[in-house]
C-alpha cells in the first residue's frame, strides 16, 4: 500500500488554513503579518483543538493549540470559549457596561471577537447558550467588581483561564434539563485539556500555558541563522518545578504516590490540564454526579473509575504560567504546537526548518557564470538540481503544512523521505497513534518593520 | 567575434568606433565628446522637447525633422541608446495580431533597410526571416490568421510543415511541432546602432541632442505645456513628448499637474552564448516557440534566447531606485524553465558555452499594447512608451505615427487601440499595474483567442447590483475598469467548463446565450449597462445648445424629451465618438457614450467647447446605474410599474421622460435600446438602483424576464447591422460609409465640425462601405468561428476586413461586418464604392486560412423586426459599442 505525492498532500493539507492581517493603504499596522495553522490527526477523531481571534473591543489578536485527552469534549469548549474569556477579562469597565446594557435591552451586541478558523473548526451550536449565560455571569460579576484599575494582560490571562475551568466544573454539578446538553456538559468536564495560548499586541507577546503543549519563538541571528526560544513551560513530570510544586500542595504522606511512571497519581500525563474533574473533585461528588447523571455516564468504566491514594483533592488546576516577552525585529515567528510536534522534534529544527521556509529560497546561494566555462547542458543539469531541492519546499504553502511534512516524514538525515511520509500517513487507524500523536501547529509571523518602528517610538 | 558585444556594453568604444558621429557632433557642439560633459548650454526655447534617448525618442525626432519641423531638441539623462534599447534583442517581427501593430513592424522594418544607406551608420540589418512555430493546433490557427493578415498587406509569408522548418534552419528539433509560419522579411538589427542612425539623420535636421540631461518635471500652464524644467536649467517648448521608456509614469507624474501613462517594468532575461565550432551564420532565421515561451536568433556565431516567464519579476514599483538597478543580476534559477524549452527545441546545443546571462527590463502596459497620442489634461504633452519588449520592431512605426499626429493633428492610421486616452486615472494605481503586469508579461507568449478577459485589477469598477448578479450566476467581462456582465450560467451548469472556453471554435456558452437572444426577442430581458459613459451639458442661456450644434453632426434642436443618435466627429468626418443625446431641458443635455469613451471624449469636449463660464459639463457615469429592458415585454413591466402607459403613442420610441418606477421617483425612461429590439433605458440615481431592479425583476415574472449580458447584445446588434464605435467605427470612418447619411443634417442651418468633408463625400461618393456579411457554408460547430480582422475577397481579390463577427441566432448563421473597398485593378489606387459594387460580386472571408462564401447586405433583415417602427429608427439605435 503506497500513496502517491498528490494523495499525501491531500492528506497534509486537508486542515491547512492560513491568515494573512489585512493592509491598509499598503501598510500592515499589526505587529503580527498573519499565521499558518493545520493538524494532522492521530486519534479518530482527532482530540486537537486550535484558535485564533482578532479582539475587536481591545487590540490584539489571541491563538492557541488545545490538547484534548480521554475524548475532545474538553478541548472542543476551551477552543470555543476560552478566548471570550480572556477578551471580557481585558474589556474595560465602560466596555462592559455597554454590553451587559445591550443584553438587557436586546439590542445588537458590539462584536468582541472575529474568528479565524478553518471550515473544519466547529462551535457547537446546540451549547451556545449555555456557554453565553455563563459568559455573561463572568462579566456581571466583573462589573459589579470594578477595580478601576487598568487591565493587566497577564491577570486578565489567569482570570479567564481560572474562571472557565470553574465554570466547566460547575455546569457539569449543576446539569441541564435538556438531556443532550446534560450529556455534553458532564463529558467536557470529564475530560481534560491542555491549552497554550498566546497574546500579541504591538511588541507585548504573553504566552499563558497549562500542559504540555508549547510556544517556541524563533530569532533570526545576525548571520542569517535560526535559533529557537521557548516561551512556554511543560508542565509535566519532566519539569522539577512542576513536580515540586505536586508535592508542596499536598501532604508529605502522599509524596511518592504523586508522581508515578511519569504520571500525576500514575495516570495523567500533563500535570496542568482544564475539564479532568476526577482529578479535581472529591470523591463524594464524584460519586453523586455520577449517580445522578445519564446512563452513558454511568455505564462508563473509565468516569466511574476513582485514581488511586485520592486523599486530597484537588490535585490539578487550570492556572496557567504566563510568560511576558517584548518582541525584537530579530524575532521573526512563534510556533505554537501541542507535544504531538515536539516529541518528534527538537525546537532547534523546529527554528530552523520554519524560519528557512519562511524566507523562501533566498538562502540559496544565487549562481553566476562569471569567467567560467559552462554550458548549457551542464547549467541546465545544476539548475534541474537545485529546482528539486527547493521543490520540498515550494509544495507547501502553509509553514505548519511545511513542519508536518517534516515531522513525519524526516529520516535520520532530517530531510523528507517520501517513502517514509507515504507509510506513516498510510497506517491504519488503530495503529496510528502507537506511531505519532495528533500533531496541532500554529506559526504566526511578525512585521519586523511594525516592530522596530514601536521599539523606536518607545 | 566579441567584439560587436563590447560594443553594445560600452559607449565609449563604440563611439570611437563610429568616427562620422563623433565629427559630426563634435562639430556641432564644438569640443570633443569626451573632454567636457555638456559642451553645449540648452538653449532657452524650442518648439519641440523630446525627453529620451533611446529607439523611440530618436525615431520621433527622426520623423518630426523628416516632416519639416526644425526647432526640436532631444533630451537624454545618460547617453543615448543606453536604456533598455542598448539591452534589446534586435529582432524586427512583423507577425502581431493586431492590425496596426502590423503596419508599425512592417513600416519599421522598411525604415531600417534603407536607414544604412540614408545615414551612413552601420544599422546591422540583416534579413534573416523569422520562423514561428506551433506545438498545437490552436496555435496553428493562430499563426494562420496572423499570416492572412500579412498576405493582403503583401507581406510575404508561408504556413509550412515542421519539416520545411528544419529545412530553414537546422537545429531545430520538430518532433512536437504541428506547423510553423515563415516570414521571410523579418530583420535583425543592433538596436543601439539604428538609434544613433536615427539620431544621426534627425541632428543633420536640426535637431539637437544634449545627453546627460535630466528632465526634472514639465511645466503646464492652462492646460497647454509651456515648458521643461532640466538640471541645466529651463526651455520653453509648445510641446513636449515623454520617450522616457520605463521612466515614464515617473516622469508623468512629476509636474503638478499629472499625466498618467500606466507602464510598469519587469525584468527581463535572455542568454548570449559563444560562438558554436561551426559558428551559426548571420542570415540563419530567427525561431519564436511561443509555446515554449521563448525566441532564439543568432547571434555572433552563437545564439541569443530569451522569452516571457509565467511568474515575471516586475520592479520599479515604487519609482527609479538605486538599489534595484543594482540588483538587476543574472538569475539563473529564475532563467531555467526558458532553459529548459530552449534545449528542448534546440537539443544540439547542450554543449555550446555560455557567455553570459542579461537582465534588461522592460515595460509593459496593461492589454500589452503601446502607448502613444497627447495627454487629455495637458495639450502638447505627448507621449510614446509602453513597447511590451516590442520596442524595435514598433521604433519606427511608432515614431512616425506620433510625429504625424503632432505635425498634421492626427495619424495616417487608426491608432485609437494604442491611444493613451484609452486609460484614465483609474488604470493609474502602482498595485494595478504591478499585478497587471505580472499577468500581461506571461500573456506575450499565450494564445490569444478571442473574447479573453484579464484575471487580475479586477472588481474595481462595478454597478451597485453586482453582488445581486454574480449571485444569479454572472459571469464577466471588464471595460475600462467596469465590470460587465458576459452571460449568466443556469443553476446546475457546470461552472469550471464555462470558465475554459477559450477556443477558436464554438464555445461552450453557446446555447446560454442563445437563451438569453431569444428572451429577448421573444419576452423580455434586463442587461445592466451602468458602464457607458454619461456627461450631462448645461447653461445659462443657448451656449449648450449652439456648441453641442457645433459638435455633433445631428440636429440637436429638437423639442425636449427627444433623444438624437448623433456622431462626434473630427475636420475629415470621421467618427471621434458616436453617441445618444437626450434633451432634457431646453438648456441641458444628457449624452451617453461607450465605456472607453469617458477620458477621450471629456478631453475632446474640453478642447472644443468654448471656455465660457456659463456652460458646463459634468461627468455623471458614476451617478446613475442604467438597465436596459429589451423585447416586447419591456412595455408591459414598464406600465405595470409605473402605472402610466408606455404604449408607442403616449411614449413614441427616441423619447425621454423622468418618471416613476415602484417606490422610486426620478427615473430617466429613455425609449432605446442598444439591439434594435423594442424596449426601454432606465436611468437610475445609483441608490434606488437595487430597489427598480428588484421591482423590475419581480414585475417581469409574469412576462418571463430574466437576465442577460453582452454576448447576447452582441449577437443582436450585429445581426441587426449596428456598428458600434471602437470597433466597427472610428475617427477613418464617416457617417456616409456606414450608411448613417440620416444622422447627418448638412442642412441644419448650422455649420458643424466635419461638415465640409461630408458635403464632399456626399458629392463625390464614398471610399468605403461599411457592409453586412451573411457566412453561408459555414459549420457553426465545425469551423473555426470568424472573429474580426478577417479578409474579404471581392470576386477573389481583397477588399477589406472585417470589424466584428457574431452568431446570429434568429439566421442560424454567422455575421460578420466590415468595410469594402474598391482598389483598381493595375494601380491599387482607391475608388469609389457604389451599391452597385458591392451587390454585384461574389464575397468569400477568410478565417484562419480558409474561405468561407459570403453574402453582401447594405441593409438589415427586415424580417428579422417583429414590431413595426419608425422608418429610420431602427438603424438609430445601433451607436453603442459593446
């Protein structure tokens, strides 16, 4: 069984989407030039989320790569609601006022956020309201706060994050009438998501990340080359400070159940996670919502199934660690990938392979005859050469396009090996995620000219 | 062997290798050309300045001097010949497809012969011939028409097979070929040579040169040019004409008031090789493979091979820049697809050596036709750029043309498809003509076939109902910027099919068309014609009136609310524009004119108009969305909507009235129609357009209204016999030799423009005759369909050509219009053209090569109106182009 170059590109191109920001008067005034996004599944279906979003009410634009586990209801609410929340934490007090005035009177509500998403990227319809009621909570309370200060982006990050895990926990102990809706607010709940979310406005880039997913910026040094920053923190086993903090926030008692084969109490992989409520909730509520919920859920051997030594809960959050770095003209791109991505690759590739794609073929040295004796034959011989090396490059139109190919199909030489490509896109559903994760990848590219023209004003 | 090629990159050996010009000029300028820059001060006033050094700044200095104008100067900021001209192929082509195209590359290609003779300077000339070749028949059938249009103008050419195309030259390879062209006259030449010779003749004229002179800007004072500003200082001059080459929008757009000449450059690269062992001789004839994309001469013993890329590097884009001209370096990745098509058709020459690789840009315009003709907004500012790589071959043409257009007002040729007053502002935007460029570059080399449509500047213009028809399935067209409709694809039609129907033969379109003609004939259809062009006149007193009486050669002192077809026309009869006037008030007028009309008839109007404050004249195309309702119905949905009776003796045909139509007040209700079909014009202030055309629409359910587009007009006007302006009429062609005579009132009590040369012809008789061709053995689906510029052979001997050609769906048989001509026997002179002529012979038009029988009409089927109508109104409402 062997797929053809045009039936792999199908296959890696099926969820490819890209947005270039709009020019005004020939001029682009956002840091951010536009972004390439795609996903290749490993899971069927795929337990990947991404987003972007424009904030119309405040600048900035929002992405984020969502990580979904034990099902994609999790990761499917945070992709469609998370940035609301982020957008109403940063509203100003006025701006609030506005809308919750608009509600009431059911006049048109200002937009807050212009989606870009790929025609596969869905919002469920049937939870809209739902979702909107308990949005519209969130900003009444905001209201009736007023702390009169400016928003800051990095407590407006945590705010939101912390505020719509909760409401996830809630609606799932409260329930809903509707069956449906009942049955879908108990399996976001009882999944889990990671998310890595970054904020770009002007020069200001925050990156909030709860997991294992990643924000790798990528510099152009001054000699031309790539080198990868990572913006972000993993939040698992492999990181000693996330471990610590496992074992500060529960008793000495526990401290060797905590982390096993790698794994928060043996089970979960990413120590920071949304939704997970059987790692957040006490067993007593566990046992009743679960009692009181719908068949499906009961007869589920893994939602009934309680972790063992479940002393102390909660032994998960959804806080994110936010990350605020100043952008530089010599940073060039950011890529935002769940660890489907980086288990695969070293960010340094990563950098190097997204940051030479994105400069096209300039690097290659351009050819001058000079006082050389060449032919035509032998030109044309180079230059057929030179063209195929390149091709790899020019099949692809969408960066994340680019890094998958390569995520897949690199050999040991970290060149695309076809064959290798073709074989692993070909595996059956059941055996490709013993092979590679669901890969989800977002690469924003910067205006470097935007960016150092606000350097020099600032 | 190189040492030719020295002499293209360095003027200064190549001067001294030219020893008449160095005495001559430096007799001239009295020191030598090499000690002091600028030998000569600039003089203080002249009659003509020419800004521009290369092959077209010297072939107008050339023809002005040879036509007796004495007082020019010539203005060069490098050396001359030093632009792209210094770059250039050589290569002197006649085979264009466009008419007047031809005749400039036929005239250029005389010129250069006799240029060595005449000047002394050694031009280079060689008549090697030129070879086109075909890999599909497509391209065949292009090269076909191509060679019946040089055949009647006697220009020899031969179709071959691939074998006799070996034959001329050996190298090539034919195994993919279906046929090739030979045009055994074509040249070659050193550009930069026949430049200075050019220049050469035109200083022994009079004319003097200053090189190393920078024109900053060009002053203009009321509307005239009064003089050129320089870096050595000022001239005064009547007229100044911009040869800037690829520097002309800049210079253009330097002086305060802008005249804007859409050019933009791309690069441009062809390969110059060592000689071969056997070293190629110098009268081996050029090879174009278009279809390859590239040409290959020889050169020097070895080859010369460019072509046109699909994805060309246009640059410039943001004026001259320093860091660009630098960058412009071999680029051999960007050169290799030419490569490759070039080792394909010559395989033989895998092993020949490189010499080098060179980058020379080149401009292009936007439909890949040169510019040339006088600014609309200043008089006396003339330009001629915008060559398309064609520089050479037009050189000469194109320098004489513009020369006898400043020295007698107007050319011996229709040169309106090369006219710069074809462009407007709007064709003036960088971001325009960088993505237009990019597609019109490619474009060179691709098969032109008939009713193709640029891809990219598009939507730029529309009428407020656009979004409402491409919902219904429209498909367009562009003109001048406005989008029109081409037809509407039926729901569930196959859209990626229609979009391909580019070919000779019949489209795929066919039948939707058809549809469309017959609604109109039978109930009634909606077109949107927003397009045209609308200019309202007024004043105070009877100033509009008398002018407009000036003007047009119609009576225009009609009571209000009729509407007069009527032509513009220029001292020699001829058709400068051909519109409809409404009267609207006893002192304003409303004239609609065709799309391409809008800058050179408001340039004409502005020159011709007294300058009296009292009257007006505004531009309203932007005011006003115009529907055309065409077909037996149009009465019924207009009196429903109205409630007012639109029968023929409340509202007779060529009649205006403002009314209401639905909700909206208002309406200008003009009884035309652009087909000769019975119906109604509806000009509409643009914001009630969606709601009359949404009323219109929903009215003329009952009466099975639908929409239609242009090639459904087209099939009707021309079936009907209607000339339309740009294509059938131009400022050659008179109200009397397209039997228009009713549309002339010599009698009107008034003198008008024109006059005297129509009182002559109606005397004497006419040269030509605009007539209707009938095809009679043509296969619809079979043949290759006519499309204009076809020859018409008279009892076998040519006559003329064809203007335009459509299906006529009521005769199930093709039209085709054009002019007839009555060239004597033995002299070739003209004669007169009577009817008898023209019904008395056997007619047979020739498409792609083969001749197909022809009836002659001078009238229309009357069979084909099913309404009674006035006498001469029929042939009244055909003015419009489409």
């Amino acid at each position: 069984f062997y797929l053809t170059p045009p039936q792999v590109n199908s296959i890696l191109k099926a969820n490819e989407y890209s947005f270039k920001v709009p020019e005004f008067d020939g001029k682009n005034v956002s840091s951010v030039l536009g972004f390439d996004s795609n996903q290749l599944p490993a899971n069927a279906p795929i337990e990947d989320r991404r987003s972007a979003a424009t904030c119309l009410q405040t600048r900035g634009m929002l992405l984020g790569v969502f990580d979904g586990h034990a099902g994609c209801a999790c990761a499917q609410a945070v992709s469609e609601r998370l940035f609301y929340y982020i957008a109403v934490s940063l509203l100003p007090h006025e701006t609030l006022l506005e809308i919750e005035n608009a509600v009431e009177s059911g006049r048109a509500l200002l937009p807050i956020l212009q989606w870009h998403k790929h025609p596969n990227d869905y919002f469920s319809k049937e939870a809209s309201k739902l979702y909107f009621n308990s949005l519209r909570t969130y900003w009444q309370e905001l209201i009736d706060l007023n702390s009169g200060e400016t928003t800051d982006v990095r407590e407006a990050l945590i705010n939101a994050f912390k505020r719509l895990d909760n409401d996830i926990s809630l609606e799932a102990q409260v329930g809903d009438p509707n069956s449906f809706l009942n049955y879908l607010v108990l399996q976001v709940a009882f999944s889990g998501a990671t998310a890595c979310v970054a904020h770009v406005d002007g020069v200001d880039l925050h990156i909030a990340n709860t997991g294992d997913s990643r924000a790798v910026l990528g510099v152009q040094e001054e000699d031309g080359s790539w080198s990868a920053v990572t913006l972000s923190y993993d939040h698992n086993a492999q990181n000693e400070h996330e471990v610590e903090r496992v074992k500060m926030e529960h008793p000495k008692s526990e401290e060797k159940n905590l982390v096993k084969q790698d794994r928060l109490l043996g089970l979960l992989m990413p120590f920071r996670a949304f939704g997970d409520v059987k790692f957040k909730w006490s067993i007593e509520l566990q046992k009743r919502v679960v009692e009181s919920g719908p068949d499906q859920l009961n007869d589920n051997e893994y939602t009934k199934f309680i972790p063992p030594n479940y002393h102390t809960p909660p032994y998960l959050t959804a806080e994110p660690e936010v990350i605020h770095h100043k952008l530089r003209p010599q940073d060039k791109f950011l890529v935002l990938a769940t660890d489907g991505l980086w288990e695969t690759m070293h960010r340094q590739d990563v950098a190097r392979i997204v940051g030479e794609y994105l400069t096209g073929v300039h690097h290659q040295q351009p050819i001058a005859v000079g006082g050389y004796k060449v032919t035509l034959g032998q030109m044309h011989g180079l230059l057929t050469e030179r063209r195929a090396r390149i091709s790899s490059v020019f099949e692809d139109q969408n960066a994340a396009t680019h890094l998958i190919r390569h995520a897949v199909g690199n050999n040991e030489f970290g060149t695309v090996d076809h064959e290798r490509l073709s074989k692993m896109l070909s595996l059956p559903e059941e055996l490709a995620r013993m092979y590679r994760d669901d890969i989800t990848i977002i690469v924003v590219q910067f205006n470097s000219h935007v960016i150092g023209a606000c350097q020099n004003e600032e | 062997a190189a040492g030719m090629f020295l002499r293209l990159l360095s003027d200064i050996q190549w001067r001294a290798a030219n020893p008449k010009w160095r005495r001559m000029t430096s007799s001239r300028r009295s020191t030598s050309t090499t000690a002091e820059p600028h030998p000569v001060s600039l003089p203080a006033q002249a009659q003509v300045v020419i800004c521009g050094g290369g092959i077209i700044g010297t072939s107008v200095a050339y023809h002005l001097s040879k036509m007796g104008w004495k007082d020019i100067v010539l203005i060069e900021q490098g050396r001359l010949a030093a632009g792209s001209t210094r770059f250039c192929a050589g290569i002197v082509s006649t085979a264009r497809p466009v008419a007047i195209e031809l005749k400039m590359a036929h005239y250029s290609n005389q010129l250069y012969q006799q240029l060595e003779q005449e000047t002394g300077v050694q031009t280079g000339y060689v008549k090697t011939g030129s070879i086109s070749l075909a890999q599909t028949q497509d391209r065949l059938i292009s090269l076909k028409r191509i060679a019946a249009s040089l055949s009647v103008m006697g220009i020899p050419c031969e179709i071959i097979t691939p074998k006799q195309a070996v034959q001329l030259h050996p190298l090539i390879n034919i195994h993919d070929l279906v046929g090739a062209m030979y045009v055994p006259e074509d040249a070659l030449v050193s550009s930069a040579n026949v430049c200075v010779a050019l220049a050469t003749a035109a200083s022994r004229n009079g004319v003097q040169i200053h090189e190393r002179t920078t024109v900053s800007h060009v002053t203009v004072q009321k509307g005239r040019v009064t003089g050129v500003e320089t870096d050595r200082g000022r001239i005064q001059c009547q007229y100044f004409v911009n040869c800037a080459g690829q520097w002309a929008y800049e210079l253009g757009h330097s002086g305060e008031e802008p005249v804007h000449i859409p050019l933009h450059a791309c690069e441009h690269f062809y390969l110059l090789t060592h000689p071969l062992k056997e070293p190629l001789a110098s009268s081996l004839p050029t090879v174009v493979d278009p279809d390859g994309r590239i040409y290959i001469r020889n050169w020097q013993g070895g080859i010369l091979s460019g072509g046109f890329e699909k994805n060309p590097k246009p640059l410039f884009t943001e004026g001259r820049n320093q860091l660009e001209i630098q960058n412009l370096q071999e680029d051999w990745d960007h050169y290799g697809p030419l490569l490759s098509s070039l080792l394909r058709r010559m395989p033989g020459l895998e092993t020949l050596q490189i010499m080098q690789l060179v980058n020379c840009p080149e401009s292009f315009t936007p439909d890949m036709r040169c510019i040339m003709g006088e600014s609309p907004t200043a008089r006396g500012y003339f330009v001629l750029a915008g060559m398309n790589s064609a520089g050479v071959s037009y050189g000469g043409g194109a320098g004489k043309y513009l020369a006898e257009w400043m020295v007698n007002g107007y050319p011996s040729e229709n040169v309106w498809p090369l006219d710069l007053k074809r462009f407007g502002t709007l064709q003036s935007s960088r971001t325009f003509l960088r993505h237009r460029v990019m597609e019109v570059m490619p474009l060179m080399c691709d098969l032109k076939v008939p009713r193709w449509d640029f891809q990219t500047g598009r939507q730029l213009r529309t009428s407020p109902l656009y979004d409402r028809l491409d919902a219904q399935g429209a498909r367009w067209m562009e003109k001048h910027g406005f989008e029109r409709v081409k037809y509407f694809v039926p729901p569930g039609k196959d859209l990626l099919d229609l979009d391909h129907s580019k070919t000779f033969y019949k489209p795929d379109w066919f039948d939707i068309v058809g549809a469309e003609v017959k609604c109109c004939k039978e109930a009634v259809c909606v077109i949107d014609m927003s397009s045209f062009t609308k200019f309202e006149i007024s004043s105070t007193g009877d100033e509009a009136l008398e002018s407009l009486q000036y003007l047009f050669s119609n009576d225009l002192d009609v009571p209000v609310g009729h509407v007069v077809h009527t032509g513009m026309l220029n001292e020699k009869g001829g058709y400068e524009n051909d519109c409809s006037i409404a009267r609207l008030s006893k002192r304003s007028f409303f004239m609609i004119s065709p799309t391409d009309q809008q800058v050179h008839c408001w340039a004409w109007l502005k020159n011709h108009l007294p300058d009296d404050s009292n009257l007006t004249v505004e531009d309203v195309t932007w005011k006003y969305t115009a529907l055309n309702l065409i077909g037996p119905r149009a009465v019924d949905v207009l009196s429903e909507l109205s409630y007012a009776p639109m029968t023929a003796e409340h509202f007779p045909s060529l009649f205006c009235k403002e009314m209401s139509v639905g909700y909206a007040n208002g309406i200008r209700v003009m009884s035309i129609t652009h087909t000769g079909e019975p119906g109604f014009v509806l000009y509409i202030p643009i914001e009630y357009a969606l709601h009359v055309y949404n009323e219109v629409m929903n009215m003329g359910q009952k009466y099975g209204i639908r929409n239609a587009g242009y090639y459904a007009l087209r099939s009707l006007r021309i079936e009907k016999f209607f000339a339309f302006w740009g294509q059938d009429l131009d400022a050659f062609t008179t109200p009397m030799e397209c039997g228009r005579e009713f549309q002339v009132k010599l009698e009107k009590g008034m003198e008008f423009v024109g006059q005297e040369a129509l009182l002559e012809q109606k005397q004497n008789g006419v040269y030509k005759r605009f007539t209707m061709f009938i095809l009679e053995d043509h296969d619809t689906d079979m043949d290759v369909w006519p499309w204009w510029g076809e020859p018409i052979f008279r009892n076998g001997r040519y006559v003329g050509k064809t203007t335009s050609s459509a299906y006529s769906y009521t005769l199930e048989r093709h039209v085709c219009l054009g002019f007839v001509h009555n060239y004597d026997e033995k002299t070739g002179e003209e004669l007169v053209v009577t009817t008898d002529f023209i019904n008395q012979g056997e007619y047979e038009i020739d498409i792609a090569g083969q001749r197909f029988q022809a009836k002659a009409k001078l009238y229309p089927f009357s069979s084909l109106f099913t309404q009674r109508r006035r006498k001469d109104e029929v042939e009244l409402s055909g003015y419009q182009r489409e």
